[in-house]
C-alpha cells in the first residue's frame, strides 16, 4: 500500500493559489453575450461586404456584357470627311484572326484621298472591350512586322469641335527596308476611353471596369520625299474624332461605351 500510494501522481500545484493571487473572476452571463453580439456584429459586416462585393461585380459583367458590341456601326462613318473622300471599292477587312488579337468587336479600314493634295491615307477605325485594345499599339505592332523606328513618337494635339475636349495623338515613323527598297510610314494612333482620346492607357487601367468599351483610331500613311502629311492629315483626324463624337452623343450613350 505505501508504494502504491507513492507511485501516485502528485496534485498540480497552483501556482497563482501560492503566490496568494486572487483567482480569474468567472465569465458571467453578461460578458457572454456581449461576446456573442460582437460575433454577430462581425459577421453581419462581413455579410453586408460580400454581398456589396458581389453585386458591383454583378454591376461591372452587367456593364461590359452592354458595351461589348459597338454603340454604333464603325461602316456608317461618313466616307466624306473634310477634303477627304473614301476611295471606292478599297474598303477591306482586318484577317478575322488578327481583328480577334486586336480585340476589335467591330472595325472598318478604309483609303480615303485628299481631293485638294492627292495624298492617299489608310484609316482604321477600331471598337471592342478596352482591356484587350489598349495594348495594340503602333510601338508594338509594327517592329513586329519587321519595321523600325525611325525617330521618336510625339503626341499632337487636334482641337475638339464643339466644345468636347481635345484629342491626343501620338506620331511616329516607321522604315521597311528589304533587298534593297525603302518604305517609310507616317502614322498616326489614338483610343477613346471614358470620354478621353490619347494615345497611352496603360495607366488608367483601373477606369476600364467603369469604361469598358474602347475606340482606337489609326491613320497610315506612305512619306513621298519624307514629307509630313501636316496639317492635311490633322485635319482628317479631327473630323474623324468629331464623326464618333456626333454618333456617340446622337445614340445616347452613357459612360462605359468608350
């Protein structure tokens, strides 16, 4: 019996008992439920975000699924803009392979000549989700396509008529040499988003989700003698942006669709 009794477990000490501390007050029903309401409350907040979360995003799909498709037909852009004139039969279509890269919805690429100077232009005119369109620029595509750059872009501005904002856009040259021929293209690019046309939306990504529909405007031409088209092709640009403008505010858009 006595090793029985010593091979038993001493008790645990209290250690807060030997110090003479006071023992932890009991959690009484008040504390309680106190508790449980900060729970509740906690998950009441967590609730409300979710559900807030869920029906912006609801918003934003509602939003882009609206602005997918043109808010116009890009083919009713007028083929008489200023001195220039569509030449007939040279409509054509981008490969449907690159429109789809491009993220292009909707597009037309059209030759329109200047009656006063003779001097021949390729215009695209370009809509679709903004995320996939922002990216396709002219600093991108054409080194892709084995032309160089022949000095740095420039951003110019074109004048808003009637009293809308001014357009950005950004110049720049690029030279195709092979087997002994030159060619060297003068163009011209800009995107419409939120109102707004410039040529670099990279950083105002973050409006796409509100915006979600983008234009693009691209304006080629080939240099004779390394001349600039000047003040010729300015002016088609700007009564290209006053064209897409007259249309936008005619159908009744609201933001989202460029």
């Amino acid at each position: 019996m006595d090793n029985a009794l010593i091979d038993q477990p001493a008790a645990p000490i209290d250690q807060d008992a030997a110090r003479g501390a006071p023992p932890a007050p009991a959690r009484g029903p008040s504390r309680r439920k106190a508790d449980v309401r900060n729970l509740i409350l906690v998950g009441l907040l967590l609730g409300a975000s979710g559900a807030y979360r869920y029906w912006r995003d609801h918003q934003f799909s509602a939003l882009e699924s609206r602005t997918r498709d043109a808010p116009f037909a890009l083919k009713d852009i007028s083929p008489a803009l200023g001195p220039w004139r569509m030449v007939e039969g040279a409509e054509t279509t981008l490969d449907p392979r690159i429109a789809r890269l491009a993220g292009s919805t909707d597009h037309i690429v059209r030759s329109y000549e200047n009656e006063e100077t003779g001097e021949k232009v390729t215009v695209l005119a370009l809509y679709g989700p903004a995320l996939l369109v922002f990216g396709h620029t002219p600093e991108v595509c054409y080194p892709s396509t084995g032309f160089r750059a022949m000095a740095d872009p420039e951003d110019v501005t074109i004048p808003a008529t009637g009293g809308g904002r001014d357009a950005v856009f950004r110049r720049a040259r690029y030279g195709l040499f092979e087997g002994g021929t030159s060619r060297v293209n003068e163009v011209f690019h800009s995107f419409r988003n939120g109102g707004v046309w410039h040529p670099e939306m990279a950083s105002r990504w973050k409006q796409f989700r509100y915006n979600p529909g983008m234009f693009k405007i691209q304006v080629e031409r080939v240099e004779r003698g390394g001349e600039s088209g000047g003040e010729a092709t300015a002016a088609l640009l700007a009564a290209l942006v006053a064209e897409i403008e007259d249309r936008l505010g005619a159908s009744g858009v609201g933001p989202g669709a460029g």
